[in-house]
C-alpha cells in the first residue's frame, strides 16, 4: 500500500495478544460495560539474536506515537491500556514512524469485550494523530 498510495504515513497492525488466564483477568469496566485492556508494541529491529534486520525501524519515533496513545487511552480508565511493550522485532515498522501494533485484548477475550474497546481505540487515535 505505501507503493500504491505514497501519501500515506500512517500503518497499523491490529491484533489480539497471545495470553494464558494464569495471569488472571485482563478486563476494565468503563461505561458499565467490559472492555478489553489494549496493549501497543514496538519493535526495535534488533533481532532475536541482536544481528536484527537489514532495514530497522525508526523505533524512538514510533515508540513516542505509541506512548502518546496509551497515555491518551488511559485517560479514559487508567487501566484501559497496559504499557508500551518495546521487543526486538520489526512488525512492519520500518515502513514508516507512524507505524502500530495493537493487540486488543488476548486469546480469552470475549468478542463482546474486544468490540466494547474499539471506539475507546478509534476517539483516541483520531484525537492523537489530529495532533500529530
């Protein structure tokens, strides 16, 4: 796509997040209804083996969008977005410092819950990219 329409600057990778009910509940209520907690992760390029890939993402830049949306979405419930995961992957990043992983939810999410966190997702990311 960014071939195909050059003007574009902004890339997000949606998902949910592989998780293990072990690690308890990972709900918030907000409005009176169960949300799906929401998790962004950047990729630094390094690789597993810190030999990484040939073309690395501008990970910082990416990282600052990243953080300004989690900080933005825990305004509405402060547990409505875990931190920022930082790992050594590259997640398609390098195609642009506006580029997102999104994990809504986990593996054990209802869709019920996943679909009650996306317009938290989406007033968010339209008010933060106004922004940038």
């Amino acid at each position: 796509y960014k071939k195909k329409y050059p003007n574009l600057n902004i890339f997000i990778d949606l998902h949910r997040d592989a998780y293990s009910s072990k690690n308890g509940s990972d709900v918030v209520t907000v409005d009176g209804k169960s949300v799906a907690r929401l998790m962004l992760v950047v990729g630094t390029g390094e690789g597993k083996t810190g030999n990484g890939f040939k073309q690395r993402p501008n990970w910082k830049a990416n990282y600052q969008l990243a953080k300004l949306i989690t900080d933005q979405l825990n305004k509405t419930n402060p547990r409505l977005a875990r931190p920022v995961c930082v790992k050594t992957g590259r997640y398609n990043q390098h195609v642009s410092d506006s580029c997102m992983l999104i994990e809504v939810g986990h593996n054990e999410s209802t869709l019920a819950e996943a679909l009650n966190a996306v317009p938290y997702l989406a007033k968010t990311l339209s008010d933060a990219l106004k922004r940038g």
